[in-house]
C-alpha cells in the first residue's frame, strides 16, 4: 500500500525477513505489453529524485498596480530559474554534473531496443500529441524514455489561481520536479546537485528553498538470467510470439532494495497496456490481456519447476 510513495517501510521489513523471504526469483507484475499480443519484459527500472523548489518574495501578498515592477515577482523569478534547467536547443538537462554516471548505451542494448515495433508516430498518437518533443534530441524517442534520464515539471501550486481576474504578486510560487534517473546515477546525490544549481542561480531579491520529497535508485535486471529466460518462453506460450526487452521508463524503488538484501534476480512481466491511463482519471484494465498474462504465469511457475 506504499508504492506510491515510495514504500518508505518495506527496506527495513526486507532485512529483518531476509531469510523468511529468501527466493530464487521474485516477479513483479508490475508495468505493461506493448499491445495486447505483444508481450513485453522490462529488464531494469528508472530511478527518481522529486523536489519541491519554493521562491518566497514579500512577505505577503501584493498589488501589482502598487509594487509591479519594484518587487520580484516569485513567479517572475521561479520560471526564469526553471528555463535554465534544459537546453532549449538538445534538450540535455544543464544541472552541472547530471550526466557525469549515465552509462554510454551498450551496442546490445540498442540492438535490443530496437526489435521494439514502436515508431514515432504510434508513440505520437498513443500520446495523443500532435509532434514528439521534449528529452535529448540525439536520441531516438524509445532511448529517451527508458535508456536516457529525464526532467519534468508536474506542477507550480501558488498565487492566485481562481475564477476571474486578480492582480497579485504572490509571496511565493511552488514547482514540483522530478527527475528520472538512469544507472548509475545516485538520487540523493543528483538532488543535491539540482539544489545548489538553483541557489546559484537565485537572485538576492527573494529566497530560495528546495526539498526532497522523494527519491528511488535506478536498477539493472539481468536479462540473460534462467528465471528471465523462462519468463520468454512462458509469454510465448500464452501470446504465441516472443516477448519483446525494453528498460522500462518508471521506477519501482523495491527493485533495487530486493537485488541488495535477497540477492535474487527480478523478473519484471507487466500485465497491463500502454493505454491504460495509468495514473489519470478513468485507469483500466483490458480484462483479455490480464487473462492471457495469468496463463503466462501458469506457464512460468511450471517451467520454473522443471528447472529446478
């Protein structure tokens, strides 16, 4: 019940059980195919650092009829610190230091990557955009949202928000970020990089305070591994066609804390489907494909003992 945010129990839990819990595999079935009759195994998961960045100005709030133009606008200053974060040109985020433990993509991987039948203009319509954008552009857009890190604002809470009209200068404006992270990149150290950007960018007319409200390592699964290999055949068996491999572009914050305390492999087979609105209002489930996804497991578990 803490998965979303970030199963802040379950490191400790994992430990004090270690050997209640001791596996040879651990699924998760979290995450999605591709399509209904493409079945897909993720093989590692992004990791995350999310931060609040609070610019606080006067000490309430103003008119801007009065004080527009003598007093630094919260908001003013929020967005121009935030429109130095990303390159407007290649889209590389600019915080000094981001990319120093990102992996080069392995020639493997690419390969891997790109028996993936998604082009860009399926991406666009499942979308719903008009045109790709955002991320690095030397990459292709599969590369950017499981092989590349990212940065996305979700939110600027603040100053007056209301029906109609209301000329304020707000005393301080909000943003949460996040940013999603790759191996080897450590969240707790790229948030205190993100932080000192910021505090060397803010002026002396307001204060600046930036929070961690969240943070997840990225994690690398072993897709050559048995208990991998059975997944494969299983998916096949239930989907009739091999599964596709892709990192997966969410972070699931348990999967690096299973590797580390029971040292077992995690195989990563998702259930759902791409259009499934994850996290939006009207979230589904395609009931077909979660049937055809138990008889996978049916299979797994029996190929699993005949390994055995």
């Amino acid at each position: 019940g803490e998965e979303e945010i970030s199963s802040p129990s379950m490191p400790a839990f994992l430990r004090t059980h270690r050997e209640r819990l001791a596996a040879d595999a651990v699924v998760i079935c979290d995450g999605s195919l591709l399509a209904p009759d493409l079945p897909l195994i993720s093989h590692g998961v992004r990791g995350m650092a999310y931060l609040e960045v609070e610019v606080r100005g006067p000490a309430t709030d103003l008119h801007s009829g009065t004080f527009g133009g003598a007093v630094d606008n919260p908001f003013n200053v929020l967005v121009r610190l935030l429109a130095r974060l990303q390159d407007p040109e290649t889209g590389r985020v600019t915080v000094p230091g981001f990319y120093d433990r990102v992996r080069p993509i392995d020639e493997e991987e690419r390969l891997l990557l790109a028996q993936v039948p998604m082009g860009e203009e399926q991406a666009r319509q499942l979308a719903g955009v008009c045109a790709l954008g955002g991320g690095e552009t030397a990459f292709s857009p599969l590369e950017r949202i499981s092989l590349r890190p990212t940065l996305d604002i979700h939110g600027m809470p603040g100053g007056f928000t209301g029906e109609g009209k209301k000329t304020v200068i707000p005393a301080r404006a909000l943003a949460k970020v996040s940013m999603r992270l790759v191996p080897d990149q450590d969240p707790v150290e790229i948030a205190g990089l993100f932080r000192h950007f910021l505090e060397s960018l803010a002026p002396c007319t307001v204060t600046l305070q930036v929070r961690t409200l969240g943070t997840a390592r990225p994690a690398s699964c072993d897709y050559r591994h048995p208990a991998v290999r059975a997944a494969d055949r299983a998916f096949s068996l239930a989907f009739g066609r091999a599964p596709v491999y892709m990192r997966g572009g969410g972070s699931l914050p348990i999967v690096p804390e299973l590797q580390d305390v029971l040292g077992a492999p995690v195989v990563l087979m998702g259930l759902g489907l791409p259009d499934d609105n994850a996290h939006a209002p009207n979230e589904k489930l395609h009931l077909p494909t979660f049937y055809r996804g138990v008889q996978a497991l049916v299979h797994y578990y029996a190929l699993l003992a005949e390994d055995a």
